[in-house]
C-alpha cells in the first residue's frame, strides 16, 4: 500500500489520528517514586500499554506505535536489561492471544538480530497469527533506533537498485524502511516530560503533531490520551502553506 507523504503530498488531516506514535518514558521514576525497585515500574508500564492499546481501538485509531526498547537502551545495567528483555517474552506469551482475539495486527521492527532466538520465535509467531488482523496495527519499536532505521534502509535500497545510484528519490528509500506498512505518524506522545526525540521515528515525524506531557508512563491514562488527541484536534497542519491557504478553496490552497 502506498501512502501519502507529507513531504510530496499535502495528506488529509484526520481528526482522529490515524497514527499515534509513542515514546513511554518514566517507568523508572515512578517506581522510585514508591520506593520500589526500576523494574517494577517497566511491570505495571505493560498495564498501561493494555489500556492504550484497548482505547486507540475504540477512538479508531489505526496505527499505534509504541518505543519500547531503544538501540541505546544496551547502555542501561545488565539487570535492567535482562529483566526488559524477560517481560517482553512473558508480555507477548501472555497477550498475543489477547491481542488476536481483538483484531490487532503486531509487528515489531528494530534490530532484532540481537535478540535471543526464544524472543525472536515468539515475535515471529505472533506476527504471523495476526498478520490478516485489520482493527489495530499494534507496532512495538524494540532495539530500535531511528538512524538504524535509515541507514538499513539506505543498504537494502542500494542493494535492490543499484542502477538507479545518484538518482533515488524519497519514495524509494521509504519503501525499505522498517515501517514501510504504515502510515507516517500524525501525533506524537512522549510522556516523562523529556522533550526530545531520543532516536526515535526520526524519518517519519517530519510531519507529526508532537506532544509532551510529564505524566509517567504507569500514570498515562486514557483520560492523558484524550488530552493529547484533543491538543491534536486544536493544531493547525500546514505543511508548509500559509494559514490563508488553509481556509480557502482546496484548488487554489494546493496551488503552488
Ligand atoms: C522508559 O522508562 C522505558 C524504557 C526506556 C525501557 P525509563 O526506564 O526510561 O524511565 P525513567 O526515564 O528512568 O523514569
Ligand atoms: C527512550 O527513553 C526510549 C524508550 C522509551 C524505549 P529513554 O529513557 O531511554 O530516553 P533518554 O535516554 O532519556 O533520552
Ligand atoms: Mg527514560
């Protein structure tokens, strides 16, 4: 499927936002905040990832992506990572057959390379049972990093059109990047109060609405995504036009 870039095409603004794309950040602090140990708030963050995934179904929602393990994350404590690395087994045994039962299509994109073969057999299984599943395309961003993202594109294009070498356009390398099956995100969240982009989607929130809230990612309720999606709703997308070209005729605003 190809969809419109925000780049080439001035693409329709949905008052929904067809992609949600978001960085869940805070888990740490807000179990330190309870005295409790890192970990235990990557534990209840899955809690708060079942809540999005169930609301953005039923606000129609169509694309949701979450970063849940970034290609820096490597630098944390062994721990911390291997206890990452464990929920997000015990987080896809347990919900996989969850997530099918509701129409939810996952995928997980990032250099899974690094994984061990137990994780990478079960993301490969899940994918594949509900790869026909049409209501929700649950995408999670793990050992991903927006610059691995390009650059692995940029490689797999060379390789499969090396003739067209000086003269590839953007469309060409979009089709190699890793989220190559969905749109560009329309609204980005980063809860934790961190207003940076941490490597995230770096090609494909040109365009994107962004979004900071302090709330901790245990904390982000569906009241939170409301918030963020009304914020959402009260931006003017230009994409380069002026304000003036936005309220007149659709003919003459598109002419430049
Ligand atoms: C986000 O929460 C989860 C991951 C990066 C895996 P953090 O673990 O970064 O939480 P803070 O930012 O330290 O509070
Ligand atoms: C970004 O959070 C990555 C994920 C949420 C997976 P971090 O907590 O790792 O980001 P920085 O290090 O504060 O930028
Ligand atoms: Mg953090």
């Amino acid at each position: 499927m190809i969809f419109p870039s925000a780049t080439r095409d001035v693409p329709e603004v949905p008052s929904v936002p067809r992609h949600v794309a978001i960085i869940m950040d805070g888990n740490g602090r807000w179990a330190k905040k309870r005295f409790l140990p890192r970990v235990a708030g990557h534990k209840r963050g899955v809690e708060t990832v079942r809540a999005m995934v169930k609301a953005c179904i039923e606000r129609g929602v169509a694309y949701l992506t979450l970063f849940a393990f970034s290609s820096e994350n490597w630098r944390r404590p062994k721990d911390e990572v291997s206890f990452l690395m464990g929920l997000f087994v015990s987080a896809l045994e347990a919900e996989i057959g969850k997530l099918h039962a509701n129409g939810v299509c996952l995928r997980v994109v990032g250099d899974l390379s690094a994984f061990e073969p137990r994780l990478v057999d079960l993301i490969r299984r899940g994918e594949a049972l509900t790869a026909d599943n049409k209501r929700l395309t649950l995408t999670i961003a793990a050992n991903y990093g927006g610059r691995w993202d390009i650059l692995q594109a940029v490689n797999r294009l060379c390789k499969a059109e090396p003739e067209k070498a000086g003269n590839y356009q953007e469309c060409d390398l979009e089709a190699h990047l890793a989220m190559a099956y969905a749109p560009e995100p329309d609204l980005f969240i980063r809860t934790g109060g961190e207003e940076r982009i941490s490597n995230f989607l770096l090609w494909q929130l040109a365009y994107a609405e962004f979004y900071f809230t302090p709330i901790l990612w245990p904390d982000f309720d569906v009241a939170a995504l409301d918030a963020a999606i009304d914020s959402y709703r009260k931006r003017e997308r230009r994409f380069g036009r002026t304000s003036e070209q936005l309220n007149t005729p659709a003919s003459v605003a598109n002419d430049r």
